[in-house]
C-alpha cells in the first residue's frame, strides 16, 4: 500500500494548483474582457477591480515560484525531498497568506459598502484577517531561523500555524453573514406596502445566494486547509496550494457573474431586473414613491427604469433592467 508522504502530497498538489490556476486564469480573462464591454452599464469600483487584478497577479506569482520549484527540485536530487523548504517555497508561503489577505479585503470592502462605509462594523473582520497575515509571517521568520530545510512548520509553531488560517477563517465566516443580514434587512417592504410590487426582495435572495455560493466555496477550502493542518496530516501539503487558487476563483465568479446578469429574476409584475451590483456611480431613483433605507419599490415600468437601491458616498447598489445589461 502507498502511503502519502510529504514529499508526494506536495507533487500532488502542484497538480491540482496547475489546473486550478488554469482555470483561474481563463475565468479572469473572462472577467476583463466583460469589464472592458460593460463598463457603461454595470461599471465597478476601482478598489475592487484593484484588488481583483492584485489577487490575479499574487497567484500568478505563487504559481511561478512552485513551477520553478518543481522542475529544478526534481532535475537536482528527484522526488526525495521534494517538500524541503526553500528560498522559492518560502516566498510561496507568504504569497499564500497573502492571497487569503487579499481575498478577505474584497470581502471586507463589499461589507463595507453596504453598511453605509461605517468603518466600526469592518473592525472585528480586518482585525482578524490582519492578525492572521502577521501569525503567518511570524511563522515564516521561524520556520527560516529554526529550521530552514522542514516541509512543515515546527511542532512549537502548530497552534500560531493554526491561529494564523484559523482567523481569516472567521474574517470570512462573519463578514459574510454580516453582509446576508445587511440586504435581508435592506430588502424589506414598508409597512402597508403592497409586497408584490417590491421588486427588492426577489433581487435580496439573488444576491444572498450569490454570496452563499461564493463565500461557501471560499470557506470549505480554508476550512479544510485548516482541519488538515490541526490532526496535521501529509494532505494538508495538497490542499495548501489548492485553496490559494480557490481565493481567487471565488471572488472572480462573482464578477463574472454580476456582469453576465446570469442572476437576473423577474418580479411578479414580469419586471425584468438584474440582480445587486457594487457600482462606482449613482443612479437617479425614478419612483419615490415608497422608499426605506434607500430600497426603492417600484412595479411594471417604473421598475423598468434605472432604479437606485443603495447608495453610500458614490458607491451604490443597484437594480438596472434587462435591456441595459
């Protein structure tokens, strides 16, 4: 029987990081190319295309460093030792919780917006993803002083190890139900309004459901990575690598998928609307009608207008019709 061992776990996970990051690659390209065609009808802000281009770019880097890894290890001594830290591998481990870093601050700033860009409710989540970025660096400066050549961090260092994947954990765990309470919230119909015409609470599920979808992708990958690294076990050398690309895959399908429209539902009217989207720009609200906390009610051909959901500081979410995806 074969048993996993580290140095066949790691080969295992270039790999799966390989097709992953294929993947990852054709799904961002994709992501420009409809940015650059709908930039007028669905535009995003600039921190979150920042961000999602630097998230891009710092997986990209962690590929390249396991590439160059993987062919001069083995062209040098073979399999044998193949998960033995390097130079290469250690930029590798900081990219890796770079990438987390990056991936929880599109969270963070999505959450942000949409409470109003109040910084108190951002602070618990950027505290943890922060503190956990740092117990990984930490990590790194030990791993280099202690014990340069080891595949996994010292025993010593497990619980700081755990701490420091365990709290961007929790970033994404709190920051995405903080996120699903505020549209729930945002979403209800005035009293003494009429709730078929409330054409926000179709559009509230379509994005809950489209930050579940996300957000639960990101999450099983840290909590496996996390549950590996906690018994420890030699697939945690597979699943490292893996969920790095995850980080990106994520945030880049919710992207594609505002812009594709691919969440649009209609209201009981027949209203064709397209789901929630982080914009740079306000809107004019065309029916005043009824409105609470920015939620803007409208039916039929009111709501086929360009109809405001949400607005903070030039940041807004809103309801666009079909037509004008």
């Amino acid at each position: 029987m074969v048993h996993l061992t580290d140095d066949l776990a790691a080969l295992i996970g270039f790999a799966g990081e390989a097709t992953l990051w294929g993947a990852y690659a054709i799904l961002f390209l994709v992501s420009i190319v409809l940015m650059r065609k709908r930039k007028q009808s669905t535009p995003l802000s600039l921190p979150v295309v920042v961000a999602h281009v630097a998230l891009f770019i710092a997986c990209t880097v962690h590929y390249g460093l396991e590439f160059n890894h993987f062919y001069t290890t083995l062209a040098a001594k073979g399999v044998h030792g193949y998960a033995n830290e390097t130079t290469q591998l250690v930029g590798a481990d900081i990219f890796l919780s770079l990438c987390d870093l990056l991936g929880d601050y599109i969270l963070i700033y999505r959450l942000w917006v949409l409470w109003g860009r109040n910084y108190w409710i951002i602070i618990l989540p950027s505290l943890c993803a922060v503190a956990g970025f740092t117990c990984i660096m930490v990590v790194v400066h030990y791993v280099v002083t202690l014990d340069p050549t080891s595949p996994t961090p010292p025993a010593a260092m497990l619980p700081l190890t755990i701490a420091g994947y365990a709290l961007p954990l929790g970033t994404n765990a709190l920051a995405t139900v903080l996120i699903i309470g505020r549209i729930w919230w945002l979403s209800r119909p005035m009293p003494g309004v009429d709730a078929s015409l409330f054409a926000g609470r179709s559009i509230a599920r379509n994005a809950i459901s489209t930050i579940v979808e996300s957000g639960l992708l990101y999450f099983a990958a840290q909590l496996t990575y996390v549950v590996t690294l906690s018994i420890p076990h030699p697939s945690e050398g597979v699943i490292a690598v893996m969920a790095l690309q995850i980080y990106g895959i994520a945030p880049t399908l919710i992207i594609i998928r505002v812009m594709l429209g691919l969440s649009i539902e209609t209201t009981t009217k027949g209203a064709p609307v397209t789901p929630m989207v982080w914009a740079s720009r306000g809107y004019s609200t065309q029916d005043s009608r009824a409105v609470k906390y920015g939620v803007a009610l409208g039916s039929g051909n009111t709501v086929a207008s360009s109809t405001k959901v949400y607005q903070a500081d030039g940041e807004s979410v809103e309801m666009k019709p079909l037509e004008e995806v």
